[in-house]
C-alpha cells in the first residue's frame, strides 16, 4: 500500500485507506476502466436530450422556434459553473494536503469548463440576437459569466506558463480559489440586480414555471453534459498522469506492456 | 505588526522618493494617454465631453496595471523578498504594507491630477467631484486584485501579459462602474448606487486579497 | 538544535538528493559541500523554509518548523546568493531597513558601527549601485554584526567576491558565533578555516 | 556585416520565441487597449465609429512606447550589451539589427492586426486599407524614433518616464498624420498626402537614428 | 603587448588611482590584485576599451585602442562579473549565439564539446534559469574553449562561484593560452597558482 503513495503525499493520508485512489498509479487503469462507460452515456443521453427539444418539445408562442437553444444555454451554463466550483475544490485539496492527483484532477476540469462556459456565452449571444435586438449588453450577468470565461483561460495559461509543474499546480489552484468569489456573482446577479437576463425559472423549492417536456428535455441535457464533462476530465487526467510520471517505473511498464 | 506595517510602507516611499522618476512613470503614462486622445480624435468639445469618462477611467486602469510589473519584480531580483518572507512578523502584514504604499504612489496621484485631466475634457462640475470619488474608490481595488495577478507571475515566463490576462477581468467590473457613476453624473442622474458598489467591492477586496497575495509569493519563491 | 531528516529534493525532473539526513548542535558549524549544481543552495532553502522538500522535513529542536513558522524565522538569519539590496538605497539604509525587518531596533549609529566593522564605513552613504562587487558583499554581510541573537545562521557562499581582510573579519565573526553557543550552516568553495572544534562537513554529490 | 545583422536579428526573433508571451505583450496591450474603450465609453456605434481612427492610433503609439522599455535593458543588465560593444561589427549594424527585430516583434503584429480591431468599431473598408498603411508606415518610426530615447535612458533612474519625455514629442507628428489619414478615408477624402508625408518621415528616421543609438549605447556601458 | 601609460580612473567624486602603467606581454598572465573597490573591476573595462580612461590611454601593440576600435574587439575576450546569458536560452544556444557574436562560426557539436570540458554538458538543453550559480559560470566561461585564436583574454574573477574541479579545468585552459603565446589579464580573491613563467601581480591601493 505504503509503495503505491506519492512521495509528497502527507504523511496524515497514508495510513487512510480511503485515499487509496489518491495515488496516480492506482487511479490511472481505474480512470481507464470507467472511462466507456460515461463516454456512452454522453452520446446516449445528448441524443435523447435534443431529440426531446427539437422535435418533442412544443414551439414558444412568444419565441418560436428560437427558444429551443434554451436546451443547450441553460445546461452549458450550469455546467460553467459547476465545473468551476469543483475545480476549485480539488485545487484547494491539491494545496490543503499536497496530493498530486488532485492538481491533476483540477488542471484536468478547466478546459472542459472553459469549453462550456464558451458554449453557453455563445448559445446566449445567439440567442439575445432575436430576443433583446442585441448580441450582447453589458449586463451583470453576461459580464460576470465572461469574466468566468477568462478564469479558466487564466487558469490555464498561468499553469502552462510555469514550467515546474509542481509550482504550476499551486500558483494556479490559488488562482482557482482567488475565482471562486464569481460563481455566485454569476448565480444570483439576475436577482441582485434587475437585469435584461431571464431569472431563475427552475428552483428546488417552488413548482416549476415550465412546461414538463421542457424541463425533462433541459434535465437531459444537464445529465449528458455531466456525463462528457466527466469523460473528458477522466481522458485528461489520464494523459496528465502518464506526462507527469514519466520517469517512474511503473510508467515505463505500461508502456513496454502496451508494445 | 503596526510597526512592520510602517516599516513596509515607509521603506517603499523611501525608494519611490530616490526614484521619483518612477512614481511620476504611472501619472505621466496617464496623462500621455489622456492628452493624446485630442490629437488623435480631434478637437470637437462634444465629441470629447462624451468619452471623457471612459477616456479617463481607461487610462487610470491602464496605469494601474503598468504599475503592477512594479509591485514585487524589483524585491523578487534582488533577493529581498526571501528576506520578506523569513521575516518574524506574518506575511499578509508585509503585503498589506507593500498594497498600500503601491497605491500612495500610484493610485492616490492619479485620484489628485483627474481633476486637472476632466476639466481639459469640459467635464461638468458634479461629474467631476464623482469622477474624484470614484477614483478613490477604485484605485485601492485596482492595487488589490492587481498584487494576485503580480504575485502569481512573479518569475514566470512573459509575466507582463499574463498579469494583464489573469488580472483584466477582475477589473471589468471596476471600470464599468467607475466610468457608469461619471456618465451618470455627467447626464444628471444619482450616481450613488455606482458609488455604494464600488465601496462595496473595496471592501470585499481587502477582505479576500491578503491571503492569496502572501500564498502566491510563498509558492513563486520555492 | 536544527535536523533534517530524510530529505529529498527534486527539481525539474532530477532528483538532486534523496533521504538526507543531517543534524545541526548549538555551537556547532555545518558545511554543505559538493560541486556546483549539486543541490547545495537547495538544501540551504530547505533548511530555512524557503522551499518545501519534496520528502522528509526540517524539524528546529524537535518541532517541524513547518508548524512553527515565524516562530522559526525570528530565529534564523538567512543570506543568499543575493545581496537584497536596494540599488537606490545607501549602505546605511540598506542596513537598518534590513534589520528592521528582522525585528531588530539598531539605531543609525550601530548600522554604522557595523558597517565599520566590515570595513565599509566608508561607503555608508553611497548608493549601493555605485559599489564594487566585494563591497556589496560586506554590507550584506554586515548584518551578521548585530546578529548575535539568533542561534541560526543559514550562509550560501557568503565568502565570494570578499578580498582576505573581509575573509578574516567575516571568520572572526562566525568564531564568535560558535563560541556563543550560535549554530551556523554555510556553503563555500574556498577552503576557509575556523577556528572551532565543532565544525562539520556534509558533502553532496 | 550581413552576417551580423542577420546573427542579431535571429537572436532576437529566438529569444522573443521562448518568451512567446512577452511578443504577444504589446499585441495584447494593444487589443486591450482598444477593446476597453467600448466599456468605458458605452456602445454607441456612431460614437465608437466616430473615435475609432484616434483610439487605434493611441493605442498602437503606447504599445511602441511600451514596449522601447524591452529594446536594450535586458541586455543591459545582463552583460550583453557589453559583449556587443566588444564584438568585430561595426555597432550600428547590431542597432539596426536590433531596431528591425524590435519591429517585427512589436510593430508588424499591429499592423497585421489592426484590421479586426477597425471592423469592431465599424470603421469603412477603404478607411481600413489606409489605416494599415499608414500603420506600417508608422511604426518603424516609432521604432526608430524609440531607440534612441531608450539608449540614452538606459540605466537611468526612472528611465521609463524619460524615454516617454524626450520620445513622445518625437511621436506627435506621426500621430497626427497616422490618425488623420485614416480620418480622411473614412470621410472620403484623399489620404495619400498624410501616407506620403508618413513614408518620407520614414526614410529620414533610418536615415538619422543610427547613429545616435550606437552612441548613445557607448555611452550607457562606460 | 598590451600596455596601460598614465592610467587614471575617477569614480564619483573618488579616484581610484592615478599615474598607473602596466604591460602584459605575450605569454604573461598579469593577475591585477587589491582590496574590495580598489579599482579593478574598473582597470580590466578601461584595458578592454569599455570605460575611456580619466586620463592616459591603453595600447595595443603600440597603437591606442581608442584609433583601433573594432581591430582591437577582434583581439580579446572579456568575461566580466555578469556572466551575460540570458536566462531564456538554453546554455547552448547562449554560447552558440556569444560566440557568433564574437564573430566565430562554431558549430552546435563544437559548442557542446565545450560544456562538455566545462562539466556542463548535462545542463546544455537546461535554460540558463534553472542553472545554479556555479554552472552559470561555467558556461559563460566555456567560451574560452574555442577563443585561442584572441590574443588577449580579460577575466574579472573568473574562479567566483566555482567548484575545485572547475577550477582546475580553467586553470588548464589559462595556462594553454599563455603556452600558446597568448595573455590573460584577471582580477582574483583566491590564491590561485598558475603553472607558467610569466605570472605577474599589478596591486591597487
Ligand atoms: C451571451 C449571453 C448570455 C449569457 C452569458 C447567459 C448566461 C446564462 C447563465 C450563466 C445561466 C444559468 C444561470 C442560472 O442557472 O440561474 C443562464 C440561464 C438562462 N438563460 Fe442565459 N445567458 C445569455 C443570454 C440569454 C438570452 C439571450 C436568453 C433568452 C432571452 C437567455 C435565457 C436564459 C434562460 C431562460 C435561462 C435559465 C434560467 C433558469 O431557468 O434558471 N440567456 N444564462
Ligand atoms: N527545471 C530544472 N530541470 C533540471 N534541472 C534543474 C531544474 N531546476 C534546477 N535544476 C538543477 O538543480 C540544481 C540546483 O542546484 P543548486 O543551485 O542547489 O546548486 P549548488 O550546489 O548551490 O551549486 P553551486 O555550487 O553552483 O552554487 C542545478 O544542478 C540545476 O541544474
Ligand atoms: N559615484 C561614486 N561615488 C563614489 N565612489 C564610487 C562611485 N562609483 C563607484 N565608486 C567606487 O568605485 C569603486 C569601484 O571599484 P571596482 O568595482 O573597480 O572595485 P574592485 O576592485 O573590482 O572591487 P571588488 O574586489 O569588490 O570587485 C568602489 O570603491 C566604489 O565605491
Ligand atoms: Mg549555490
Ligand atoms: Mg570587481
């Protein structure tokens, strides 16, 4: 057990058999084996999700059709920052207990997030063209959803900027941390300030102000998304993990076991 | 911990006041930048009043974030900065000294000269005590937010642009609501929702900055 | 007392020593030796806290000084490669700001004293811009003056550009370190002798 | 001599290759430039379309000014320069090389880039081919002009503020003509006086500015 | 042969020295020694034509360099306190590139035979930032290697920062440059012997 850990992994976590997978060498195969299955599971639910939308779906009467790219904007939003937020954390874990995996979970999320984030602004630009008249207002949410935009793209850029990838991890999880005071600007800046943006329509506690179809077809989507972002953070992480351990031994035998 | 408070602040004076050349650098570069705007844009007195509050705002957030290079370089070459940070009193203490002396030199000259600069532009009276106003509300913030970006790029490979890229979007909000309380008053409506804002994101930013500031010099100096 | 215990260091991808071992006594001197590159200055960060090793730790009579924190820092004076002086500033000011920083309250007059010391006197109100190599290297290490309360002293090659006055003046001053039961960890090339039982020897590879 | 030229120019282009980012500096210093404007002004497109021609000049002259900082302090600091003053070329053709790589680095991205920046503002197609014109007429000036300004500063304190002094009075003419070329494209007149006015003062600054530079680096190493 | 007539040098409101004459002939090393700011370092710039002198002139087999100008950079090396690499660059293309400058065409192979003899040939594809202070030397020294063809090579305490092994292989190159019939001015804390006839000693006050 003991041989498996990181070197740097504190010495706390070694006796907890929870961490287990905490070491790349153990998470690597598992990440591959699970993998598929999420993968699938993307294409599957993102099929059935824009099916509902685009042909189950009834037309808008005030919108018309135009409305229907509410079925790709609400759950890439969500998506932005959900992925921001969990980032975040595994940022945070990185440089609360120096586990490695971690900073590779969290350098893993951020083009993944920052893809979403792109889609959701430019699904909303799209859309504000027919609704507001405008491809874009300075709005507070608008704004602080593309400041979200140049989070990750700081994120990224100052970890690739860094060439010691152990420095790299913790100067861009503090930035992550540093981030994280965005997402609830973004979340709650339609209430805080009355804006051009549509509020919250769907809550956990009140009833929902749409129609069913609509919020199974939103409800799918979020689902597939979920699935790819983990898919392709897994993909990641995975080639993250045979760049950084090159050197190890256990590394060089996958790689001879491959040939 | 007050006095290495004072000891920071007063030693970065101390240096600004041999180089007084520098501390001018950032008022000089903001009055470059507005005074160039007439040349290039011509000289129609309606023309200018109309983008004087952007004009002015644009260019104190650009010397605010030329000065930024400035923060930390100079302590991280030379080597003093480790001594910083093997210093007995906490390092937050030292950063905070380091924010306020930055901003003495180059926030608190440019919130003094806007005056001088809106007149130039025909700005009308009100709109300049709110020009003022939002300028001391928002330069400390810029000094804040701006010393995370600063201290994550310390010794990074093509700091400058990174500084701007990392440090950038945090100063959208900033500029929008600075340059929104000018237009405001200049169009005669109530600017102090602008300016309760900007306040309030002062205070938010010190609250937040200390930490990773004194984080991200921790990990540039391993 | 200062140990480390199974220290390893990794930079880039070369792991430049691995399950070091050292221990510092009160009056004893340690010197890292070893060819350039070989980690000497790592290990010297490490030992300050500068750097976090990548295994092992650094423990300051018993306690990791990861958990004492500034309480380790009012007990270690550090002097790098660099000189962390301020080109703007005079020698003077160098200094009391220096020691300021440190927690120390010199007055002017013993900056000066100590700058005196080194040999420096001289230069105290020059700009440390216009200083020779050597001089810049005395004024740094003219901090050691005053610096008799901290039990640690941390020296990366604190001998270079020093002609063999300011070699004797520096060596007087860790003798006298050493006999007040100070520690002093260095690094150096020259062969220099001091004039203490206690001195030890860590070679790196 | 050729071959020095070619060795300094080379030197240069490689060095700005591994720091990638500090190229992409003053282009990103550029758009940013341009880019806030929109916020701080508010999106009026008659408005914008109106500032266009002067704020994409403004912008272009502070980027050259800030990048001369960049021309020869690095070398400077680090012994380089010395080198070159000890090498067997003659030392205006290691200026020249260095005034060229300072263009290609710092002047052509602008020039290749001004285009988007212009449709942004909505400025007139015909307008858009005279403002890359007058573009890449311009900035060799400003790299011209610029290295002397930060060869005689070099290793002065507060050289920042200095080099924008004795630099920017030289700068005024060229944005005069640059922005008002534009401006006359873009209200339909003939611009071709302002770009030939541009390409003579052009041939004087490669003409004059050698020497100067060369000397004034003799003079920063003693 | 070089030669220093009537040599003053004034800095700030000092002056370093007045009245100073030396010659170096061909084959003779003239180790320029004195305490911390006695004036070498700026006796090696005015010999190298870098600093113009306060008074009295250098010359270069009888003729002032001041008339010779780019005749005379042809015909010396000068390796200062800074090492002038830049930190970007990998320590082959800094060589690779200071020797172009330097107007020699070396190849990249070549370039790496000499940081190889300099023990630096591990670092070559490292950037110079990551070297420790020792091998940053080496490679700005490693120069040397391939400068036999320059009659005259002006080294401003070369052996700072160096290990022993370094300074063995320095030591070798310096004495093949004298046994060739080159010289070598240098500044030096360190007592270090060169085995040649003609090793002399300048002392500034
Ligand atoms: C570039 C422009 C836009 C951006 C950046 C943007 C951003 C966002 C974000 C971040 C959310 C999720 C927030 C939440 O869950 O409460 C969201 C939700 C939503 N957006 Fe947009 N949006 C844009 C344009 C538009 C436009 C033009 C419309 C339609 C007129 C629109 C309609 C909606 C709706 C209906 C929701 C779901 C709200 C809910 O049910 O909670 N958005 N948008
Ligand atoms: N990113 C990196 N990749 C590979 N090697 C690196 C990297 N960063 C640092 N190194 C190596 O780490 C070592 C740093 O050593 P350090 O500065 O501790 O040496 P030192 O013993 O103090 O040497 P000196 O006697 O020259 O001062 C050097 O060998 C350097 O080449
Ligand atoms: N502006 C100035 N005013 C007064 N003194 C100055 C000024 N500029 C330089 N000096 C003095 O000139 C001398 C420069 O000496 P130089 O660098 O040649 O010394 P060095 O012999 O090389 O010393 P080291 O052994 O320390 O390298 C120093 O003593 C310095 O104090
Ligand atoms: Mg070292
Ligand atoms: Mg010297």
């Amino acid at each position: 057990m003991t041989a498996t850990m990181p070197p740097n992994a504190n010495p706390g976590l070694r006796r907890l058999n929870a961490f287990r997978f905490s070491s790349p060498q153990t998470f690597y195969p598992l990440a591959g084996k699970i993998l598929p299955y999420f993968a699938w599971a993307a294409v599957v639910l993102g099929a059935i999700g824009l099916y509902i939308g685009f042909f189950v779906a009834p037309t808008d009467a005030q919108q018309g059709e135009a409305y229907r790219i509410i079925f790709i904007h609400v759950p890439a939003a969500w998506m932005s920052m959900f992925i921001y937020v969990v980032m975040a954390f595994w940022a945070a874990m990185g440089l609360v207990f120096n586990t490695r995996l971690s900073a590779m979970m969290a350098t893993a999320l951020a083009p993944t997030g920052a893809l979403f984030t792109f889609l959701a602004l430019w699904t909303g630009a799209l859309w504000g063209k027919p609704t507001w008249g405008a491809w874009w207002v300075w709005d507070a949410r608008l704004t602080s959803e593309l400041i979200l935009l140049f989070l990750y793209l700081g994120f990224i850029a100052l970890h690739s900027a860094i060439e010691d990838p152990r420095r790299a991890d913790k100067a861009a999880g503090v930035l992550a941390l540093v981030g994280v005071v965005n997402v609830p600007i973004i979340y709650f800046s339609v209430k805080w300030w009355n804006t051009l943006h549509q509020g919250a329509s769907v809550s956990l506690t009140g009833a929902p102000t749409m129609a069913a179809t609509m919020l199974a077809g939103m409800a799918v989507m979020a689902l597939a998304f979920w699935m790819y972002a983990i898919a392709a953070a897994l993909a990641r992480v995975r080639s993250i993990i045979l760049e950084r351990e090159r050197q190890s031994d256990w590394v060089h035998e996958y790689a001879r076991s491959l040939k | 911990m007050i006095k290495t408070l004072r000891l920071v602040i007063h030693r970065d004076l101390l240096l600004a006041l041999r180089r007084r050349a520098d501390v001018a650098n950032s008022l000089l570069f903001f009055v470059i930048v507005v005074s160039l705007f007439p040349f290039g844009v011509g000289p129609e007195a309606s023309l200018l009043r109309a983008i004087a509050p952007g004009v002015l705002w644009v260019a104190a957030l650009l010397a605010a974030m030329l000065a930024l290079a400035r923060m930390f370089a100079a302590d991280y070459a030379d080597g003093t900065l480790e001594q910083m940070l093997l210093a007995p009193a906490p390092l937050t203490v030292v950063v905070l000294g380091k924010i306020v002396a930055h901003w003495l030199l180059t926030g608190l000259p440019l919130v003094a000269l806007s005056p001088v600069l809106a007149l130039q532009f025909d700005v009308p009276a009100d709109a300049i005590g709110v020009l003022v106003a939002s300028l001391a509300l928002g330069t400390p913030v810029l000094s804040l937010i701006g010393a995370i970006g600063a201290a994550l790029t310390l010794g990074v490979r093509g700091a400058g642009v990174l500084t701007a890229l990392l440090v950038l979007p945090l100063y959208i909000p900033v500029l929008i609501l600075g340059a929104g309380a000018v237009d405001a008053a200049a169009a005669g409506l109530d600017a102090s929702a602008h300016l309760m804002l900007l306040g309030a994101l002062l205070l938010g930013a010190a609250a937040c900055a200390l930490w990773p500031v004194a984080a991200a010099l921790r990990i540039a100096v391993e | 007392m200062l140990e480390g215990v199974d220290l390893e260091c990794v930079r880039g991808e070369r792991t430049l020593f691995q399950g070091l071992d050292f221990t510092l006594e009160r009056g004893a001197l340690l010197r890292v030796a070893g060819a350039n590159g070989s980690g000497k200055t790592s290990l010297l960060r490490i030992a300050c806290g500068l750097t976090p090793p990548a295994h092992g730790e650094v423990r300051w009579e018993g306690k990791s000084i990861r958990a004492l924190k500034e309480d380790y820092s009012k007990r270690i004076v550090y002097i790098g490669h660099a000189n962390a002086l301020k080109d703007d500033l005079t020698a003077r000011e160098n200094l009391l700001i220096s020691s300021a920083l440190a927690g120390l309250e010199e007055t002017a007059e013993q900056v000066c004293d100590a700058l005196e010391r080194f040999g420096v006197g001289g230069c105290a109100m020059l700009p440390a811009r216009v200083l020779s190599q050597g001089q810049r290297r005395r004024v740094a290490l003219a901090r050691l003056a005053f610096s008799a309360a901290f039990p640690l002293w941390v020296l990366d090659e604190p001998f270079t550009a020093l002609d063999a006055a300011a070699v004797a003046d520096l060596q007087a001053l860790l003798a006298a370190q050493l006999a007040r039961g100070g520690s002093v960890m260095l690094t150096t090339h020259q062969e220099v002798e001091i004039a203490a039982a206690n001195v030890r020897r860590l070679d790196l590879l």
